[in-house]
C-alpha cells in the first residue's frame, strides 16, 4: 500500500528557511510530454495549470532535481477561512516506482492571503515517477488532484554515472569504477534515528563516509534541504582512485541535539570492488 503523507500546516513562514540547514554541515496511462527546447543542464519544471495541462520543460534524471508549479485553481474546493486567514493547504506528493513517498507544500502564507510558490523537490531513482496533489482544511474538507486515482506519471531517466543503491530493505547494489566518479544512494529509512527539530526546521544530517583501498578517505552528505522544512535523500558524488581496488562506505546520522548512529553493516562496513 502506497503512504500517503499528512497535509503541512496551514500557516507557514519561510522567512527563516535554510537556515538551521545552513548552521549543521551543510496521468494518464502514458507519461507527460516533455518540451524539446529546454536545455538539458536546466532544472526541470512540472507545471499543473489552471486550464488542466500538464507538461515537463525537460526530461528528469534520478538522483537530480524539478521545480513544481502548481496552480490553486485545479483544487478551489477546501477554503475555510479562521480568524481572517486562510486555513487551508495544498501539498504535491511523490514517488518513484510505487516507493517511499514525498511531500511538500505548494502554496505559502504570504501577506495574509495563500499564494502558490514553486516547490523544489528531489527526484528519486527508479523509471517512473508518480504525482499528486491534496488540498485539505481545517473544517475537515478534503479533495484529491491525481488522474482520477491513477496519479500523473514522468519518465525518470538514470543518470550517466554509476551508482551505488543502499535501499530501504537493507540491500545493496551497483557499481563503481577506478579513475571515475560514482554516486551513492541512500535510503533515509535505514538511518531514523536521529530526526531532531529546531524551531520548526529539521535539524539532523546523515554523511557518507568512503575509505577506498589506497588509503584514501572521502566524505559526503546524502541529504539536502527542499522546499521550507524538509530534509530529502541527494545522490553523494564520491571520485574513485584510479589506483584504488575497492571501497568501503558507512554512514553516519547525526542531529542537532547530540543524537549520533551508524548504518555501518554491524561494524564491518559495505565494501564493493572497483
């Protein structure tokens, strides 16, 4: 069964946001078409418009990221006002390949009125990537934007370089070679410990660390911050020694309050050949 995310809260403030990021460390059944203009080192935006287009400015990569642009006017329904203000929300979720899913608010509290914004969202690995989208109040309303049920679908292409997979289901996969660069995957749900807040913000990092074979040691976030208040898996980019033969990785989950735990295979690490 697919999850479905809670709505964000009504009010929202981004007038601090990034900022405790700043401090740690750091469809229908075919796919929607996608521009032929755009270029392709540009970020892509998805855009759900008022009159019920859909498009992609350019096609997505796992691992990379895309813009939401999403138009209010698709859900009008769920409109309780309290106190003056708007109290009300809509939030786009996300998954790829029927996974782990995402959300994240696409309309803000600005100037007394809910306006939309763009959302920045990370886009997992797989081959397709579904969206979408919840309006909800407080008086309890709540209205759905999602192809009827069957969700809006993109294509996901795979990046160019090789990637080393650690899934939710504690597997790992891929590969890596000497002399070239390499992603690394993380799953956030093998590392859950440590998810400590501060002021509202999510105040917790998990880094990868690589000891390759000669010697040498790298390490790498597997985290970033999207949107106002949420911490999302990012594809670490560790280069490999040409001289090296293999590599080990562990990871390391740290938050804010001195919370501290390993993903580390029981203390042998995760060692793969190069």
């Amino acid at each position: 069964m697919r999850f479905d995310p809670f709505s964000c809260s009504f009010w929202l403030c981004a007038a601090t946001a990034g900022l405790v990021a700043a401090a740690l460390m750091a469809g229908c059944d075919g796919q929607i078409p996608v521009g032929e203009t755009v270029a392709a080192a540009s970020v892509p935006t998805l855009s759900f418009n008022a009159d019920w287009t859909v498009t992609a400015s350019a096609p997505l990569q796992g691992g990379g990221s895309a813009v939401l642009h999403y138009a209010p006017e698709r859900l009008p329904q769920c409109r309780t006002v309290y106190h003056g203000g708007p109290a009300w929300g809509i939030t786009a979720n996300w998954a790829a390949d029927g996974g782990f899913a995402r959300s994240t608010a696409v309309v803000q509290f600005i100037g007394g009125a809910n306006v939309p914004v763009d959302a920045p969202i990370s886009i997992p690995f797989g081959k397709d990537l579904a969206l979408w989208f919840h309006n909800t109040d407080v008086g309890g309303c709540s209205t759905w934007d999602s192809n009827y049920g069957r969700d809006f679908h993109f294509a996901i292409q795979a990046p160019p370089e090789p990637v080393l997979h650690f899934r939710g289901n504690f597997t790992q996969d891929g590969s890596a070679h000497a002399g070239a660069d390499f992603l690394v995957d993380y799953d956030l749900i093998r590392a859950s410990q440590c998810r400590g807040q501060s002021n509202g913000y999510q105040a917790w990092e998990i880094t990868a660390h690589a000891r390759f074979s000669d010697g040498t040691t790298q390490d790498r976030a597997v985290t970033r911050v999207v949107g106002m208040n949420s911490r999302d898996a990012a594809p670490a980019r560790f280069s490999a020694p040409g001289a090296a033969k293999s590599v080990e990785l562990w990871f390391e989950n740290t938050d804010v309050y001195g919370c501290h735990a390993w993903d580390s295979n029981y203390g042998s690490n995760y060692r793969f050949s190069l």
